[in-house]
C-alpha cells in the first residue's frame, strides 16, 4: 500500500521557522515520516506563483525550483514521488481552474501545444536532475475540467485533447511512469460515473483514478467505499486517494501565525463545516478515522486500492505561511482571509509535534 504525504508547503513552512519533533527530539521531517512508513510523498507544482513585481503567492509557492529542492529530499529518503501539476499559477480545484497568466490569451489549439511543452521540458529538468517522479497527475481536481474556458465541463472533447496532450509528453520522456486523473468529492458515485463514462468515449488512455475524500465534504466513509467498488469494477482502473485529511481538535491556531482580527475573519466558518464530519475532531478521532479508511481502501475489488496521499500533514501553523497572500488573493479573484486555516487537520500539533496518527498509518 502506498502510504503517502503531500507535503508542498514544507520548505516555506521551515523557512518561517517551523520544526518538528518526534517523542520530544527534533529531526528533519523526512526522517520522522519514514520512521512512520511513509513511502510516498505528493507534490504540487505551479507554473509562475509570483506577481508582476515578483511578489510570492504564497502556500508553498510551489514553482519548479521550489518543487526540485524537494524532489531532491524525496529522492534521498528514497521514497515514491507523485508530481501534481496544476496548470495554473496557483491553486486549482473544482471552483477554480484559472489559466497560466503567459497562457491567459491561448485558445484550444496554443492550450494543446502549451500543455504539451511545458509538461515534457518539467519531466526532462526532472530527468536531468535525477529526480524523475515515479507517478504524476495531469491537472488537480478536474471534476469541472481545468484551463477554463476551454477545457470546462461539459465540453469533454476539448477536455479530453487537453489532457491527452499531458499523457503524450509523459509518455514520450516517461513512459513507464503511470499516470493519475483526479478529481474530488470521492463519495460521491454518480459524478464518478458521469465524469469518466464521458471522458472514456474520447480520452487517452490512463492508469490510475484519483479521488479526494474529505469526510466534513464529501459524504461518509461508506458513501467513499461504494465509490470505490464500483468504479474500480466499472473501469479496470487503480485507485488512489490523492487526498484526504481529518481534523485532530478544534483549539484555534492564530495566536501560531500571528494573524490579525481581519486576517482571521471568515476562518470560524471553516470549522464549522470542519465539524460536520462522523469522527470527533480529536486525535483518537483522528486515529480511529485513518485505521476505518485504510480499512476501506484494503477492501476494494480486484485489489485496485493501492493507497493513499496524506493531505499537508505538516502544515503547521507559524507566521508567514497562509494559503494565500495580497498578491495571489489578487490573480485569483478571492477575497481572503489569507491564513493556514488547515492546521488542526495536520498529524503533528501546533508546535510540531508527531501525533498518534502516525503509529496508526505504520502499523496498519
């Protein structure tokens, strides 16, 4: 099983001073991760998160230099490597898919040509680097598409062309790399079923279904177990959930960032709906959460549960670090707030601390 952790915003997060520690002694988070089984780590890349004056966007700031430094790591614990490209300049799910600001203007036919070259000059500096991934996904959560206009649902032929434009840079600089489509809300069947009924009718061939499954958004864990047996019999394909993540308390984590009464306004909502999921937001409801997923992914047909990615469990919250700053809240249209609003759902406390979680995720 992959056990894996997405773990983009770590560089950003020790530059700000963040360290973590394992029964008290501090140790480089690579370390601390292995010793718990981890064998896989996630991370995301961005194609220019900066500003016209070179401001950060902040949340990692996951460029491809970025993404090489700790490629780098990930090949020296000798661990898998799942690159995430966005195709953006930040942040990309099913409410958004902006384009790439050089890409803005681009209609299908320079999106195809764009894709295709930028994804194959990545994979050849990985090469070149000697950090060449082991897995990659073509887009982040795609439920609605991505490189909106043109690639948005329900115009599956240009989705279709967009992606197979990735596959084909991969397959010809990596061919025996298997390759991910993901998409979110993993409890949900019918748009499973909807999204890849029509994109096999004109799609290149893939390797691997992706699924989010956050359990206060996307039903219950049997509502993701359903999913899961159905599609792995319907398709043939494996899956993975490419995230999934589940909250550890509720304590509030500002006085940690520094943030101000405005910087903060609109997090309490976060978790409220954070709340709504089955477990308790308690470490043991956190444990007790991971050892019933895990179950449920060892319990797919025809073995096509190969595991799972660990969503940023080591985002913890210290000054500096946000998912987003002035200047990305700015190319993506959003009003903010700008901080972490993900600590509690980490699996190390607000200090950095290795929670119980992690000897669950080993032991299983």
């Amino acid at each position: 099983m992959i056990k894996g952790m997405d773990i983009s915003t770590l560089k950003e997060v020790e530059a700000c001073g963040g360290k973590f520690y394992d029964q008290g002694e501090e140790k480089d988070l690579f370390k601390i991760l292995k010793s718990y089984d981890v064998n896989s780590i996630r991370l995301r890349l961005w194609n220019d998160p900066y500003a016209g004056d070179g401001s950060p966007y902040g949340a990692g700031t996951n460029d491809l230099e970025t993404t090489i430094s700790l490629a780098r790591r990930v090949k020296q614990a000798e661990m898998g490597f799942l690159l995430d490209f966005h195709y953006s300049d930040f942040w990309t799910d099913p409410e958004k898919q902006k384009k790439p600001k050089a890409w803005a203007h681009f209609g299908l036919k320079e999106l195809k040509q764009a894709v295709f070259q930028y994804t194959k000059e990545v994979l050849q500096k990985l090469k070149k680097e000697q950090i060449a991934p082991t897995m990659i996904q073509v887009g982040n959560e795609i439920t609605h598409g991505f490189l909106w206009p043109e690639g948005k649902i329900p115009n599956y032929d240009n989705i279709a062309a967009l992606i197979r434009a990735g596959i084909c840079a991969i397959r010809e600089e990596l061919p025996e790399v298997p390759v991910m489509l993901h998409l979110d809300n993993g409890g949900n069947n019918k748009l499973y079923r909807d999204w890849f009924d029509h994109y096999m009718e004109h799609g290149e061939d893939f390797d691997i279904i992706g699924l989010s499954y956050y359990p206060f958004w996307h039903g219950t864990l049997e509502d993701l177990q359903k999913n899961m047996n159905d599609i792995a019999v319907r398709y043939h394909k494996d899956l993975i959930v490419a995230e999934v993540s589940m909250g550890y308390t509720m304590e509030d984590y500002s006085e940690y960032e520094k943030l101000s009464k405005e910087e903060r306004k609109g997090m309490a909502t976060r978790a409220e709906v954070a709340a709504r999921a089955e477990y308790p937001m308690t470490v043991e409801g956190q444990c007790q959460f991971m050892q019933d997923f895990m179950k449920r992914i060892g319990n797919v047909p025809e073995n096509r549960g190969k595991g799972f990615y660990y969503w940023e469990p080591a985002w913890i919250p210290v000054a500096g670090s946000g998912w987003a700053t002035k200047a990305s809240l700015e190319y993506m249209g959003d009003a903010g707030p700008c901080g972490n609003e993900w600590a509690n759902q980490a699996l190390f406390d607000y200090k950095g601390n290795a929670l119980k979680t992690l000897q669950v995720i080993r032991d299983f």
